[in-house]
C-alpha cells in the first residue's frame, strides 16, 4: 500500500550544519534557499488536479520569525522554515519560486491550472503532498509546536535562545541545553484470529467514527508492555504478540504513533467510558458494507490508523473521516 504518508522525505535533514553558525548565515543569503512560513501548524499550499504543493519564499522576501533548518536535497537546495505569529499571505511577491515543473515566467500567482494559495495544516495537505514536501511539513510543524511551547527554561524560567539551526534552545542565565521532545504512542489494531477487528470511538467523536485503539507509552515501558496495557485499560481485552508495521510522526503536538497488530486472548468488552463510548467487533464483510452505506467513517488517509485497519481489511476502503 505504499509508504505511511507522513513517513516520507526527500531532505537530508543536515544535522552537521546546526551548530556552525558561518554556514546558517551563509545558507540564509544563498538566494537559491527556499523558505517555508509555519504558522500555528499551517503553511502555504497550492493546488492543481488532485495534488498539493508547498509555496516557498526566497529569504529576502520572508517576514521576520523564529528560523528553523530542515535540511538540504541532492540538488544542494536549502531549506528553511519561519515562525510567524502574524496570518500567512495569500497575496505572494513576483519573485516567489514558481511550482515545481512549471516553465511560465511571471508571478506565482499567476501561474495557470493551479488553484488559489491557502494555508493548509498535515491533516488537509499531507495525503497530497510528494514525498520532499511532506517530510519538509512535518519536520516543521514538529519543530513549530515544539518552539511555541518551550520558550522558556523549565529549571529558573528565563526565557531561552534559539540556537542550532532552531534544534536546541539555550537557558542564558544557568546554561542548561533544550531539545525538541518527541512523545511515544502506541496505536493497534485488535483483532481476533477469527476474522473480525476491533474499532472504537472517543466520546468526543460524531456517531459512527471509528478508529483503533491508542495511548502515550508510560516511563519505564516497553512498547509492547504498551499495547497490552492500553487495550486492557480501554476495552478489557487481553492481547498478546503484538506485531509491528511501523511508525510515522504525527506533531499533534509532537507525537511518534507506533503501530501494531495485536490479537486478543479474550473479546469480552468492558469499556472505559472516560476514553471510549462504543466499540465494536467488525468482520470483513461488516466493515465494508458499513463504510460503504456511510454507518461507519473511518480516520483520514493520512493516518496510521487508517494503514493499519486497511491492512487487516487487505484492500483500500473509500472515505474519509
């Protein structure tokens, strides 16, 4: 079924140039550098027949902020991202670069067959987006929320510096380090050996969403000690041999979902109300049926949990939630 659509990039990330200030001010007045405003988890998107495309600035035409480094492709383009606290333009200087693989010289704005710009987040865009832009939208959203949340120094609460290439954030009064935080949570898929998967829904979602079950790892835990415990407290489901598929960020606000099949050893329900108002045991047949008439919606492509429940279903399902 392809990669997890927000496990994807085409940016070497460049950790080596964080720290070496000369090159970041070198890199910055490279008017070959491509700019990506952030604002509260939103970027500039254009759009044309079904896919979606980052808008880049040049560095001298980006509004001050927060800058933050999000690598360098094989072409030897940079890449940046900026934090900006004001809305983000939809109105774009003449000298904006102009999407990839469009000849016609002019304004971006101007360019033919590509809908208006707007600010998009990973929940509207990443599903559309190639493969470069999507890792360059995650990194950044992460990095964004991360910044936003962190400004000052948990130890005496000074307010700290962005160093780095906006990977680190310097206490100046008692010199202790800060590094963006990356939260694990395991997501399943249950499923019974029998033929039938285990789909849940929040209390704070619309009738008839389903998902799979999930929940922040605990200090001290393995995942797979995770699984098991989450599935128990949420439902009152014994799992055991946890299988892994793999894992996507998911910066909401900075979160590493981590996704597994488990089966269940007993599929008696009892339900923690304060995390689950319904759950239901689906055959194949069930679940298609259900999507298909609209009973059942299910999370939005770019997820993990949609991978997984289309995994055990063994084809893609229509619909987004």
């Amino acid at each position: 079924m392809g990669p997890l659509l927000l496990a994807r990039g085409g940016v070497d990330r460049s950790g080596v140039h964080r720290g070496d200030e000369a090159w970041l001010k070198s890199a910055w007045a490279d008017p070959a550098t491509r700019v990506l405003l952030i604002g509260d988890g939103h970027t500039l998107v254009r759009r044309r027949n079904g896919a979606a495309e980052l808008v880049f600035l040049s560095p001298a035409d980006t509004p001050p902020g927060e800058r933050y480094l999000l690598g360098v492709d094989t072409d030897g383009v940079t890449y940046f991202a900026v934090a900006v606290t004001t809305p983000l333009p939809t109105t774009l200087p003449a000298s904006t670069p102009l999407p990839q693989g469009t000849e016609v010289a002019g304004a971006v704005q101007d360019v033919p067959d590509w809908a208006d710009i707007a600010a998009e987040g990973l929940r509207m865009a990443g599903a559309a987006l190639g493969d470069r832009d999507a890792g360059l939208l995650v990194n950044a959203v992460a990095l964004e929320a991360w910044h936003s949340t962190h400004e000052h120094c948990p130890r005496c609460g000074a307010r700290t510096t962005v160093v780095a290439g906006g990977h680190m954030r310097v206490c100046p009064d008692d010199g202790s380090q800060h590094f963006p935080r990356v939260d694990p949570a395991v997501i399943m898929l249950v499923h019974d050996g029998a033929g039938r998967c285990l789909l849940a829904r929040g209390p704070r979602w619309p009738e008839g969403r389903l998902s799979v079950l999930a929940g922040f790892v605990e200090p001290g835990e393995s995942l797979e000690q995770a699984v098991a415990r989450e599935v128990l407290e949420e439902v009152g489901v014994t799992v055991a041999t946890p299988r892994y598929l793999g894992s996507q960020p998911w910066p909401f606000p900075r979160s590493l979902m981590l996704g597994f099949f488990a089966e269940a050893v007993s599929t008696e329900l009892v339900l923690d109300h304060d995390e689950i108002a319904e759950a239901r045991w689906l055959t194949r047949e069930e679940l298609g049926a259900a999507v298909d008439s609209g009973d059942v919606r299910l999370p939005p492509g770019v997820s993990i949990a949609r991978r997984l429940i289309e995994t055990w279903y063994g084809s893609y399902l229509p619909g987004d939630a």
